[in-house]
C-alpha cells in the first residue's frame, strides 16, 4: 500500500498491493472540506460508554480502550465482514463486545491475569495492554471460560497480529501510517494523552455529506471531573502519560489542510475519530497532536504490512 498526501494540496494516491487487503470503495472515500482533503471511512460504530457490566466488574469507568477497540471490530465483522474477520464477534454489538475485550485487556486491573495491568492495578487500560488483549479475544473459541465471571460466546476464532506504536515513534511517521490504514479501510485504536476538546466548527465533507465536528485542544487534563461540571453525561476517566494511560479512541478518517480556508481553523494534520463519549458528536477532527501511541490489528492479509510498520518504526 502507498500513500502520497501534502497539506494543503489535493495530491492523494493510494494504491493496494496485496490481493483481497482492502475494505471495498463502499465503505472507503476520499473527502474534502475547504482546503483540506483526506479519506473518511463510513458505517463505522460509534457506541458510548459505559457498558452495561453484565460481568459484575468493579467498575466500568474508564472504559474508553476496549469500546475504540470493539466499534473496529464490530465494522470489520459485522458491516464489512471480512474473511479473517467474519463471527469473530459472536454478533455482539459494541457495548456488549466491549465487556469481553476489556477482559483481555485488563481494563481498570480486572481481568486476564497475563496483563500488566494485573499486576500494576491502574484506573484504566495500559497502551501496551490494548494489542495483546485484541489478539487474545480474536483467538480464543468462546467456550474455554478464562474466569468464572465471563460467559460463553458463540464466536469464531481468529489469529491476528497487533502492533503498538508510542510517542518515541515520530509523529509524520505515525501519520503516514494511519494514512495507509484508513486507505485499506482499517480503523485503528488511537490513543491521545488525555481528552479536552472545544468544539469550533461542523462541515458536511463533500461529496459524501457526513458531518464533523472540528475541535481544537483546551488544556491539559489527568480525569474528566473538570469536564462533568460542564456536561453531566462525560464519563469518568482518569488519564496518566506516565504511565501510558490516555484517552483510546477509533480512528475513522484524516484530512490535511485548511478546513475553514481562511477562518480560524488551523492548516494542519487532522485525524478523525470515534471518541465513545455520548456527550460529543459522533464524528470529530482534532489536530493531530497530544499522541499517546496507536494499535494497529487485523488478520493475515495484513501480516506482512504490519510487518513494515515495525520495520520502518525501528530504524
């Protein structure tokens, strides 16, 4: 897969070199909006926290990693329903899925044993934790119960790869690779060092006419208590850069340019995201900065390009 993009000018091409890889033309766009112009994948879920905690956890706050992570999976599975993805969900929808995948991850230091997080016991889901806890759910056949507390799920079993990439990975380089995902048709999980977005502007990209919402970053934040003074339905997070706990989000889009040509708008890098708050819209571009690290999955077809990811990340 190849990627060309310069901010400000409409040069984009992209190009699939591996048979069968990418999402059809049905779900992947190319968009514009004033001077800016980026792909946009449609029909991806945007389901809010909280879950409803069928599992009798202790909390489901901070729930953000394994919701990014299953409104991905639920849009490979059961809106595209790839070949290496397809029942891997046991036709759960995101809120429901989310429950399952924050077991394997972790989330908030219950869950799979094997994690970090077991053993640190932090609010939230540690970055490195997100990939192996994808992978451990694509695998696992629904029936073997890892605890008591999970029920059984009807699912297919899949082996997948996951790679994990953080802020000592240069930001054009994780760009780039974003770029390259969402031209498959691929939403990764995205993480940010914290979540405290004002709202600016919404546009209808063209020609499709979806509507985003472009935001800007406000201060600095550790937990969203400052914010549920303002609005009542953000959920409780807490966020910690030292240790790699930040706000996950699923990554649907991205333009570069100016989106308002001469308004107040930055001429920048803007990814667009799934955030899982039912307090904002569904779709936001935020410039893209404040990067925590980014997880990007999928089954085999997808090996060899993660493979390059790793390889270009390492030198």
């Amino acid at each position: 897969m190849k990627s060309r993009l310069l901010i400000g000018t409409v040069i984009l091409t992209f190009a699939v070199a591996i048979v069968g890889l990418a999402v059809t033309e049905e779900y992947v766009e190319e968009v514009g909006v004033g001077n800016a112009r980026g792909l946009f994948i449609n029909e991806v879920p945007d389901a809010s926290q909280p879950p409803s905690n069928t599992f009798g956890l202790h909390s489901v706050d901070n729930w953000c990693a394994p919701l990014a992570a299953a409104n991905s999976i639920v849009f490979l599975d059961l809106v595209v329903g790839l070949d290496w993805a397809h029942g891997v969900t046991g036709r759960l929808d995101p809120l429901e899925l989310s429950e399952y995948v924050g077991y394997f991850m972790t989330t908030n230091g219950e869950g799979d044993p094997y994690r970090e997080n077991a053993r640190q016991r932090l609010p939230g889901t540690l970055s490195e934790d997100i990939g192996p806890g994808i992978l451990d759910f694509a695998v696992w056949d629904g029936h073997d119960v890892p605890a008591p507390d999970v029920p059984r799920l009807e699912k297919e079993q899949f082996k997948w790869q996951a790679v994990y990439f953080d802020q000592q990975v240069d930001d054009e380089l994780l760009f780039e690779f974003l770029a390259k995902f969402v031209s498959g048709g691929f939403p990764p999980v995205l993480c940010f060092t914290y979540w405290n977005s004002e709202e600016r502007a919404t546009f209808n990209l063209e020609p499709n006419g979806t509507r985003v919402s472009f935001a800007t970053w406000r201060e600095p934040l550790s937990s969203t208590k400052m914010l549920q003074k303002e609005n009542p339905k953000v959920p409780n997070e807490e966020w910690n850069e030292k240790q790699a706990i930040g706000h996950a989000v699923t990554a649907v889009g991205f333009v570069e340019g100016d989106p308002d040509e001469s308004g107040p708008l930055p001429n920048t890098r803007w990814v667009i995201v799934h955030d899982n708050w039912a307090s904002t819209p569904e779709n936001i571009a935020i410039p893209w900065k404040n990067i925590n690290g980014i997880v990007f999955f999928g089954g085999e077809p997808l090996f060899e390009l993660l493979e390059d990811f790793q390889q270009m990340a390492d030198r």
